[in-house]
C-alpha cells in the first residue's frame, strides 16, 4: 500500500508545462524550480515527498525530453496517477523510477484528498471521499525497477548480482 496526499491537475499537461523549455539548458536542481510554474507556481516549493501527482487524460505529451520527468523526479514525485499518459513520458517517467498508473476514475479524485494505493490489486483508496476507484494492476518486474530507482540502477544492481 502506498499512501499520500493528492496534488490535482487537470488534462494535457504537457512536456513545456512540466519543463518549461526556457529552462531546460540550467542543471536538473535549478530548473525544477519552474516545474508546472505555468499552471501552479508554488508546485515545485509546496510538493513533498509522499505527496501524489494526479491527472486526467494525456499526462505528459508533446516532446519526449526526458527533463519532465527529471524534474518531477527531483522534487520528490515517486508516484503519477492519471486517465491516460504519452506514451513516451509513461516510458522516461518508468525509466527513471517513477511510478506512472493509469485510473479511468481520477476525475472523482480532488486536490488534497488523502488516498491509498494496492498497485498489486489495482485499486485506490479514496480515504477523504471513501470511495475506491479501480485502476492499472502493476506487474512485479515494473514494481522492481520502479523500487530499484529506475531502470539504470535496475541494471547495476542485475549486473552486479550476476542476474543478467
């Protein structure tokens, strides 16, 4: 089970709401300063580690920089929740170790809601409405690299074990 508090947003946050490309030549630290500015400019100072990003329909789209998921990474975002995601942002944001679920329900879902999560089970606990929403059930390998940090440090840790 995981559990935290929901930061709520909306459908088609793109690549450039995520990572303002104004930024994205400062290291990875100073950028994400302005991650999601352009629609919450307190995102990157008031997002703690614990807290859940939600969404709704087309997480991510637009270019596929690996800077989005860069920054919402530094800032302490392990856990993604929406309708629907780009594709290639669902593949950085599982490479680097973010867990990305796909829920058909998080319009039932409000900022500030405190949830909990059976990844095993595919479901979310609504805990402040107390509903339970179904979504995407996650595969073990997934939850492997996800708990390893990301794929790079999935493939050391293989490596160094002799496993690959």
């Amino acid at each position: 089970m995981i559990k935290g508090r929901v930061w709520k947003y909306g459908s088609n946050i793109n690549t450039d709401i995520i990572s303002p490309p104004q930024y994205m030549e400062l290291k990875t630290e100073d950028a994400a300063k302005y991650c999601m500015s352009t629609i919450d400019p307190s995102f990157s100072t008031k997002f703690k580690k614990g807290d859940i990003l939600i969404a709704e329909d087309n997480f991510g789209s637009g270019s596929s920089r690996e800077t989005a998921p860069l920054m919402l990474k530094h800032l302490g975002v392990d856990i993604i929740i929406a309708k629907s995601f780009a594709r290639i942002f669902y593949r950085n944001a599982t490479n680097l170790g973010i867990l990305a679920i796909e829920c058909p329900e998080t319009d039932k879902i409000q900022d500030e809601d405190e949830i909990s999560i059976n990844y095993t089970e595919g479901e979310i606990i609504n805990k402040t409405r107390n509903q339970v929403y179904k979504c995407d059930k996650i595969p073990l390998h997934i939850m492997d690299l996800i708990s390893s940090g990301g794929l790079m440090s999935y493939l050391r840790d293989r490596v160094k074990d002799k496993r690959i």
